[in-house]
C-alpha cells in the first residue's frame, strides 16, 4: 500500500494525542474497564515510537538517495562531454588506423542505456592509456596523457557513483517498507482503541473530544479513520 506523508503525520499526531489524554485522572478508569489500561498503552507507545523512528529514517534515506543522484548528475555531464569530446578528436586523430579505432571502439552508434555507455568510455580510456601509439596521437591535438588520465578518472568516478547511488536507492526502499509495516501496525492499534473508546466513553462525549475521536470544534481535527497512502516517488533518471 501507498503511504502520503500527510496521513502518516496524522497517525503520529493522533497517536501522540491518544498517549497523553489516556492519562486524564476522567478517562483513564472508564478505558481500564474495556481492557486499556497502563500496560495496553504501553504497547502503543512501542508502536508510536518505532513508527516515529522509522518515518525520520525513512526520510533520511531518501535525502541520502537524492544526494547521490545529484552527484551522479554532475560528474556524468562532466564526463560525458569530455568523452564525447576525446571521441570526436580520436575519430580524426585515427581515421586511417583500423586497429586503433577498434581498440577505443570508433566505429557504430553509442550505446545509450547507463552501463553500455559507460563501458564504451571506460574502454576508450583505458586502450588509450596502454598504448603509446595512441598516446603520442593524442599529443598532436594538444591532448596529454595527463589528460587523458584525468578523464579516465572521471570515467571511473562516474562508475563508482552510480553504484553509490543504486546502493542508496535499495536502501531507501527498504525503509519505506519498514517504515509502512510500522504504520501499519500502528494504524491498527489505533483504529481497535478508536473502537473500544467510543463504546467506553461513551456517555461522555465531551471525553471522546480529548482523544480526537467524533464530533470536535477544530476543523482541522485528525480524521477517526486513519487512511494510510503516499504518492510513488519520481525515480532518479539514470
């Protein structure tokens, strides 16, 4: 199920709201005859404090997702422009040498999915650097083996950070499912006890009013049915 950041925030806030108006000296006897005395709400507080934990890491996983990307981000244009840069220049550099166009892969089309491109690069750098023919071709276009160094460099930061990324992205993924099995949890708890309290406090309206169940003067008051839903977020581009 979807979760949107809005409904969990309500399940935390009428969860926190439940937690500290059970403990009114009016409400509390008439709750312990249905069962939901200390212990019982000590089992809520389990459940609002895994929750609450889970919802922070949650969001702290995807800020570490989103930051990773963003990374990828700029040293991937960096990178591809200078690759495609390099590419141009070899293809003139060594548009008679047959051997050397295959050995940095010259010749066809890009590929254009993330690792197929990548790959093609990684390879132009590395057969360039192993072979002093080329390098020495280079050199007439004012393009050093320094320079090429640093872009093969580059090419292996690109690598390492899309890896970095994928990590952070299972990671995130991961929390959002710990984090819904929590709320989830919580829900549940919240909607037997939203049950139960109607029927405990029932004669005493204005008591269902402390805990944010029926009829209540703010228009802003938590819903008593605690839907649970949240929008996909927008995967990174890779």
């Amino acid at each position: 199920m979807s979760r949107s950041r809005k409904s969990l925030e309500n399940i935390l806030a009428r969860s926190q709201l439940v937690l500290d108006n059970t403990k009114d000296a009016a409400v509390a006897p008439l709750l312990a005859e249905y069962g939901y005395a200390d212990e019982r709400l000590a089992e809520l507080k389990r459940l609002y404090d895994a929750a609450n934990a889970l919802y922070d890491w949650q969001k702290s996983s995807y800020g570490s997702q989103y930051g990773a990307t963003d990374a990828l981000d700029a040293k991937r244009d960096d990178a591809d422009d200078l690759y495609a840069s390099y590419l141009k220049v070899a293809r003139t550099a060594f548009r008679k040498n047959r051997d050397v166009a295959t050995k940095l892969g010259l010749s066809g089309r890009r590929d254009h999915d993330f690792d197929g491109r990548w790959a093609e690069a990684k390879l132009f750098f590395d057969n360039a650097l192993a072979d002093a023919a080329v390098i020495a071709g280079f050199a007439k276009f004012n393009i050093t083996k320094e320079k090429l160094s640093s872009g093969k460099r580059l090419i292996d930061e690109v690598i390492q950070q899309n890896s970095a990324q994928e990590s952070a992205k299972g990671s995130a993924r991961g929390s959002t499912q710990e984090r819904n099995a929590a709320f989830g949890a919580l829900a549940d708890w919240m909607s037997d006890f939203i049950g139960i309290a109607k029927v405990a406090l029932r004669k005493k309206p204005e008591l269902l009013v402390k805990l944010g169940i029926g009829a209540a003067t703010s228009a802003d008051r938590p819903a008593d049915v605690l839907p649970v839903t949240e929008p996909k977020a927008a995967e990174p581009a890779k």
